[in-house]
C-alpha cells in the first residue's frame, strides 16, 4: 500500500492507494483538512504555535490512516510554509517525534515536477503545448510544457511566484474586499509573472504548436463546483471538468459580489475558505490575462498524485 502527503501552507491532504494495471492506481482512502499552516508567516517569518498544533493534530489523523491501511510505501512533502519559516526545522523534527511523519521540503522545482506528473493525464495530446498552474496557500507554480503524446509531457520551463492565497489575503486582506483592493492583488499577481508570460505566449503556442490551459488547486476546483452549483463539493464532477472563460468570469463576478457571510454560507467554499476564495480569483485572473485561452481544465489532482506514481515506479526498479 502506497501513501502520499502533501502539507502545504493552507492545507494537509493524504492520498493512500494501490496499484492497479497499466501503470494506474486506485485510491482506497483520502484525506484533507485546511490546517492554514503559514497564517502570519508572511509577516513574522515563522510558523505560529497555534498553526503547528492544528497541523500536529492533522497529522496524527494521518498517521493513523496510514497504520489502518498497512501503508508500506510513503512520501510525505512539506512546501513554501516550512521552505520560508525560520522554525521550520523545529516544527519537522516535532512532527517526526510526535506523529512518525518525516516530512521531506521539496524545492518549487520538485513541486512543479509533482503537479504536472499528477495532471498529466488530462492534457489533449493533440495539443502540442500547455501551462499547467497550481495557485498554492504561500506561493504559485506555473509550467510550460511539451505535450509529446497521450501521458507524456516534458517541463521546458516553470517558476514559483512567492504569492499564493495565505499570503495575498493577508496582504490585502479577504473578509471585506472592495474593487480597488481586488485591482491591487491581481496587479501584483500579474507583475511577478511578467517575465515568464513574456517568455511563453500563447498566442504563438496556438499558432504554432496548439495550446491548452490547465489548473489545480482549491480555487479552480471551488469555481468548478460554485458553476455546477453542487449541494457540496464532488471531486468525482469536478475533477477533469471544463470552464470556458465566460464561465468563470461569470462566477467570480458572483462571488466578488457576496458579503464573507454569503461566501462562508456557500457549501463549495464555506467558512474556511471564505476569506482566501477571492485571492485565489486574483491569481487566476492574473494568470487569464497573460494567458487568454477560451477554455480551462479543471483538475482535482496534482502533486499528490505525482508523488504515487514516483513511489510506484521506485517499487518496481
């Protein structure tokens, strides 16, 4: 039995599965809990006690899963929260001595490597380039990719852009977020990706070669299932699912136009994500801008995923 564990800034999720056949696998248990991680490492440069102890309490649940399941293989990943903080080694070596987790820090290479093995499966092949986005709690990862056939795509080029939907609310703040204030983080955004998108653009990818757009992360997923209007989220729905532009022009207008309390009351973002859902609108908006493409894959997979097919074919060498 195979495990992966992706602890970021804003939340800690389990995947743990088996193999299956043609180089597949099937997911018999999954976990995931909002355990915001960096709250406030943006401006103290460390990880709070009250963070770590609602990350400590996450994973004993993990842990636990684990040992139920008899898991034999495990990764677990820690990204941008415990890459920044000064204490990021103390809270590792906690972990390990409480919970039996070794948390290994990937770099922002790893973490882009990760997601697009995880969602590689859903580009079109036919399409002959992609950016792959995965807008995190303290930073994005973007990539452009080679797509080479059905499965395969190389990584030609990626970058972490330090701004993810932790630090960009706790920047601006999320709770009551005007037009003006809206403008400024996606403006921001858009800054820190200039030069990549003036590296890769899309409209000579389309001209050229066929391009696609692909993201993953809570808030494309959250959007997928706000369009669908789902009485609660439904990874089986949403996951490989498109939006067209309209579309999620259409929602984020909606969601821009609720109070915190009409955010928190909505059963696909609810009350822990109710002030980080419209930096995570920001960030997408500011990656729609460079990157005008009519339609978006939605993915509920990634990193996770990744890190399971990694394990898997270590196995097997």
């Amino acid at each position: 039995m195979f495990a992966a564990l992706d602890l970021g800034t804003n939340n800690c999720r389990l995947l743990i599965a088996e193999p299956a056949r043609h180089g597949t696998f099937r997911i018999v248990d999954a976990f995931s809990r909002i355990v915001r991680l960096g709250e406030g490492l943006a401006s103290h440069g460390r990880i709070a006690d009250a963070a770590i102890e609602r990350t400590l309490d996450a994973l004993q649940v993990c842990a636990g899963r684990m040992r139920r399941r008899r898991v034999t293989h495990i990764r677990a990943i820690a990204t941008e929260a415990c890459r920044r903080a000064t204490n990021g080694g103390e809270f590792l070596a906690r972990a390990r001595q409480e919970t039996g987790i070794a948390l290994e820090v990937i770099s922002p290479a790893e973490e882009a490597r990760l997601a697009v093995a995880g969602c590689t499966p859903l580009l079109d092949p036919d399409r002959r380039r992609a950016l792959v986005f995965d807008i995190g709690g303290g930073s994005t990862e973007l990539a452009w990719l080679a797509v080479k056939g059905p499965d395969r795509a190389e990584m030609l080029d990626w970058i972490s852009v330090p701004l993810g939907v932790v630090t960009l609310a706790e920047r601006f703040g999320g709770v009551e977020v005007d037009a003006t204030v809206y403008g400024r983080m996606v403006g921001e955004v858009r800054d820190a990706m200039a030069p990549f998108a003036a590296r890769h653009d899309a409209r000579e990818a389309a001209r050229d070669f066929g391009f696609q757009l692909l993201g993953t992360s809570g808030t494309v997923t959250t959007l997928a299932a706000v369009r669908m209007n789902l009485p609660r989220y439904d990874r089986s729905r949403v996951d490989g699912s498109w939006m067209t532009r309209d579309e999620i022009d259409r929602v984020i207008t909606d969601i821009k136009a609720l109070p915190f309390d009409g955010r928190a009351a909505n059963p696909c973002i609810g009350r822990d994500r109710a002030d980080l859902v419209l930096a995570g609108c920001a960030i997408l908006e500011a990656i729609l801008e460079a990157w005008p493409e009519k339609r978006l894959r939605i993915a509920d997979r990634g990193l996770r995923e990744g890190v399971l097919m990694g394990l898997m074919a270590d196995s097997k060498a």
